[in-house]
C-alpha cells in the first residue's frame, strides 16, 4: 500500500493549517503549532505569495488529500467516483472521505490520528462486525459495528484514547467503551474542517 513516508510537519506546514497529522498534546504536536505559519524550505519566511485561481484550488485539493491521508491517484478515484452520484459532487466526495474505515475510527475517537487508525487497521487489530478489516478505505454503512481485536486494548495508545469517557461524537457515529456503531451516512454540516469543495470541483473540471 503506497503511502507518504516524508515529514508530517511539511505538509502541515505547506497547507498553513493543522491536518490532523500529530498526536494533540505531544511535543511534535506543540512544534507544529508553533510553525504552522511558516512555509517550509529555507526561505520559509520569505515563501509568502499571491496564489492564481489555479494555485487556490490545487492548495485546497493538496490540504484535503492529505488531511484524508491519501495519495493523487486514490483521491481523484473518489471524485471520479462522487461525479457519478446523483446530487452535489462535493458533497458526495467528502461522504466517500468521511465513510473510510480509517477516518470512522479517527472520528471515533478510537484513534489519535488517521495515520494511526491506518496502522491499526493494515496491522488486522480492527474488526467490522466481528470480522477482521484489514483494508483503511473500506467503506463503512449505516448499522456497521466497528471493534478492536481483544489484545488490542491493552495497547497504551488505545487505552488513552478510552481515558475519554465523554468523547464529541459527530450524529452520524455512536460509540459505548471500545465499540463504534454507524447510525447513519456523515452529512456535510458534520464536517468541522474548513473545506470547500467547491475549490476542488473547479481543479478536477478544468
């Protein structure tokens, strides 16, 4: 499975925002935080520019592919595959997003990241109604339950995530201890990040 291996930080740092990329309340996490505003590159300081209307919208398509984790060829399959839907394409490109084992256990809050939530789930340590899930881009449905394998939860990582008795669930996902259920498919006001997809639509269309 291809996957960026480079610096996190770089790519947060290109976007000027936070992409969910570091582990809240770690010292990497604190040093993004700190540098986000400044480009990367030796002349990061210097790198400031005026963006043409093609340079916007390649920065915003950039900002959600890797927010989402994914590479060029499997974000434009999703928006080849959301223009075929009936309806808003931008709104059906972030259901497919949304709908990602990998992003559901994110927004679970099962895992910290959606890097880590890969990892657990190409490890086989993540179950979909009761059978093993290896694939992060399995699409989840409505009434799907989602689980760690039993030695799962004895891991450190895991174990602070369920510290949070009370986590900020989106309607659209249900969680009781260790177990997430789907009870419906995401809807796009649930979508707290600052996205407009309209900007990627324009990228794709031109």
């Amino acid at each position: 499975m291809a996957r960026y291996t480079g610096p996190k930080n770089r790519l947060a740092r290109r976007e000027g925002t936070d992409l969910g990329l570091k582990i809240p309340g770690t010292s990497a996490y604190a040093q993004l935080l700190r540098r986000l505003k400044i480009p990367p590159g030796q002349h990061g300081q210097k790198g400031k520019r005026k963006f043409s209307d093609y340079g916007i919208q390649l920065r915003e398509k950039q900002k959600v592919k890797r927010m989402y984790g994914l590479l060029e060829r499997q974000f434009r399959k999703y928006f080849e595959e959301a223009s075929k839907e009936i309806g808003n394409t931008g709104d059906a490109l972030l259901t497919l997003l949304e709908r990602r084992l990998d992003n559901c256990l994110y927004r679970l809050n099962l895992a910290p990241t959606r890097a880590s939530a890969r990892q657990f789930i190409s490890h086989n340590h993540v179950q979909v109604d009761g059978k093993r899930v290896n694939i992060p881009s399995f699409l989840v449905r409505p009434g799907m339950v989602i689980t760690f394998k039993q030695k799962m939860l004895e891991s450190p990582l895991v174990k602070k995530q369920l510290e949070d008795k009370d986590p900020k669930l989106v309607s659209w996902l249900g969680r009781k201890g260790p177990v997430g259920k789907i009870l419906s498919l995401p809807a796009r006001g649930e979508i707290y990040e600052d996205i407009n997809e309209q900007l990627i639509i324009e990228f794709y269309s031109r």
